[in-house]
C-alpha cells in the first residue's frame, strides 16, 4: 500500500525524490518551498501534489516528509514544523543530506515521528539526471531503529541498493563520497590545466581525457584496486615521475604539492599491487618529497 508523501524543499533531490515515489504509486501530497513559483514548478514536474511555502501544512498529514532544503536549513525546518506539531504521530520524517546525520531532526521526535537521514551515492546536476540516475545507486541510510524498515522501503521505491551507516559515521561517509565525486573532478581539472599549458584547447583537452578517463573506471569496476592502477608509480620509473616534478616546477609551481602528495597515495597503492617493491617504493616517495 502507497504511503502520503510530503516534500520541503523544491529542488533537485525534492523533485526527483517526488517524481520517482509518484511513479511507484505512492501519493504526493504537500510540496513546499520558500518561492510558491518553485513549488508549482516541482509540482508540474512531479505531476501531483499541492504546491505551498507552509511547511507545517505540507507535513501535517503525511506518513513520509522529506526535508530537501539546503543542508543550513535542515534543523531549522524541522525545529519549526515540530513546534507546531506539524508531523503526524509515527511518521518517517528523513532529510537527504550526504554530510549531516539524522541528528538534525532530532526535534520531529517530541511529536512521536522517527527520524532518518537518506543519501543516494550520486551526482546530481539536474533533476533530468537525478530522476535517471537515482535508481541503480546505492544509498546510505541511518537513524532511529525504528525508522529503519520505512527507510529501507523509501530507498527500494527509489530504486537504491542500500547501505546502512552508523549514525555517529555520517561525516566520514560522506567525506569518502566527497573524494570520490568531488575531488575526482578537482583532479580532471588538474589534468586540463598541464593540457592548457601547453598550449592545448580546454574543450580539446577535455574530450581527449575523457577516453582514458573512462577506461580507468572501467578497470576499476573490472579489475578493481590496487590492480588497476598502471603508470610510472605503479612500474617504480622514478626517473618519469621526477622528470613529471622538474616540469610542473618549471611551469605552475603552485600544482607540485598536489602533484606529490597524489604521487606518495599511489606508491602505497603500487606496493599493494605488487608492481612496485619496498626499495622502489622508497625511492619514488624520496623523489616525491625533494621539490615540496
């Protein structure tokens, strides 16, 4: 049987989250935002729903609520709907962000709700790639025991595979999150910045990476690590990884700690491989260490 569903909070995750619960017969009551227009526009999209900027009237009813504000009005959200005992009695009261614990909702308790804390392992640009992207992710959950069953239920409505955190490791989780998105993006752009000076097309660079990009995720979901790392790291060439150093110096100086410090994580990777034994592996973080 669908549950009544109410959403706070009119962005991505909230339309996406709405869109795909409506798709698996559960029924979108209240969707809420600070801009009406906002909620309107979710509602369209998720195709069902009352549009309003009342969180309190948007929970009031419902079985599942969502807080999907940014993360710094999450507590502040939940604090005021809960005194005005705005969430039903026994209802699943869950926000979505990766970095903060179901903590933040602590408040929805004093009106007899459970609380949890919902985050798909994904990058959400645009609600078009949320809606496609959230099924097939993994997502984490953690939060009151007894919220653990209805959580459990949002994240197959939403088409998730599932992990379950301790509540007290949400940073950590999410840090791990974090590196692999987000620093993975910061390394790219590392990688285009050496392309552009030498003369090269960003947009050129870009689209030249993006195969060799590829094919090291694909080795990593085929292979997995440390057996996909390759390289000079990972074959103990020092004398490519100083020569690597003595042009980064030359040209952007600033970048060779970055440069280094990624250099000594892959030695520990390569030595894990196998690839890289103990003696080379000292001399290549000897190497890595000279210029910073």
């Amino acid at each position: 049987m669908g549950k009544t569903v109410s959403i706070i909070g009119a962005g991505v995750v909230g339309k996406a989250v709405g869109h795909l619960l409506r798709q698996k017969g559960h029924a979108i009551k209240g969707v809420c935002s600070r801009d009406l227009e906002n909620a309107k526009a979710a509602v369209e999209f998720i195709g069902e729903g009352i549009p309003g900027t009342d969180p309190v009237t948007a929970s009031r009813t419902s079985d599942w609520v969502f807080i999907t504000t940014p993360d710094r009005a999450i507590k502040e959200t939940c604090d005021n709907v809960s005194a005005a005992k705005g969430f039903k009695a026994r209802s699943l009261v869950a926000h979505f962000s990766g970095a903060l614990s179901s903590e933040e909702l602590a408040s929805a308790r004093g009106c007899g709700a459970r609380v949890a804390s919902i985050h798909p392992m994904q990058s959400l640009a645009s609600v078009g790639q949320a809606v496609k992207n959230m099924p097939g992710s993994y997502f984490s959950l953690e939060g009151d025991p007894e919220a653990m069953d209805e959580g459990r239920e949002v994240v197959e409505a939403l088409g998730g595979l599932l992990i379950v955190i301790p509540t007290d490791q949400k940073a950590l989780y999410h840090a791990g999150a974090a590196v692999a998105s987000n620093y993975l993006a910061t390394v790219v752009d590392f990688s285009l910045m050496i392309y552009e000076s030498i003369g090269m097309d960003r947009k050129e660079a870009a689209r030249a990476v993006m195969p060799l990009i590829r094919g090291t995720v694909d080795n990593i979901e085929r292979v997995g690590l440390p057996a996909a790392l390759t390289g000079p790291i990972a074959r103990g060439d020092v004398a490519t990884v100083e020569g690597h150093l003595a042009a980064l110096a030359k040209t952007m100086p600033k970048m060779v700690r970055l440069y280094s410090e990624l250099g000594k994580h892959a030695v520990r990777i390569g030595m894990a491989k196998g690839t890289l034994g103990t003696e080379e592996g000292y001399k290549m973080l000897e190497a890595l260490s000279r210029r910073i």
